[in-house]
C-alpha cells in the first residue's frame, strides 16, 4: 500500500457495492447499517466489519447463523460462527 492511501473494504451484494468506512464498526442484517432482509428470523446485527490496528475485522454477532466470507469467486474463505 502506498505511503497516504487508505485501505478499503467494499462489500458486494447482489450486484451493489458498498464501501465499508474505516471510522466506526459498520454492521449488515436486518436493522443495521446495511439492511440484506427484513426476514424476522435473521439478526439486527448479523456480522459486524471493523477496522483497528491496521487489520480488517469481521465479527458475527448474531448467536444463531453462520457468516461466510468468501473470495471474489465465491470461494469460501472462512465461517465465522
């Protein structure tokens, strides 16, 4: 990474890419900052991006479902449960 660059995280999800800030934790479920469904069984808060000590941090907080972080080919790369 260049000197004065900012890493980046950009989720993508059906088709929409949205960049994750690197200030405050940013959080996806059904009443969070980025709402996927508001299915009543899914979680306010299902996983939560954060970004501390110059590393990207992926948290599920749900309690219930499984999160799948996966690769630009949708390989999985991790379950975070």
């Amino acid at each position: 990474m260049s000197e004065g660059s900012m890493p980046t995280l950009v989720l993508e999800f059906c088709g929409e890419a949205i960049p994750i800030p690197l200030d405050q934790p940013f959080a996806i479920g059904r009443d969070a900052d980025y709402v996927i469904d508001e299915n009543p069984y899914l979680h306010r808060r299902f996983v939560e991006f954060s970004y501390t000590d110059g590393l990207w941090w992926a948290a599920n907080v749900g309690s219930q479902i499984s999160a799948t972080i996966s690769d630009t080919r949708w390989m999985p790369l991790t379950t975070l449960r």
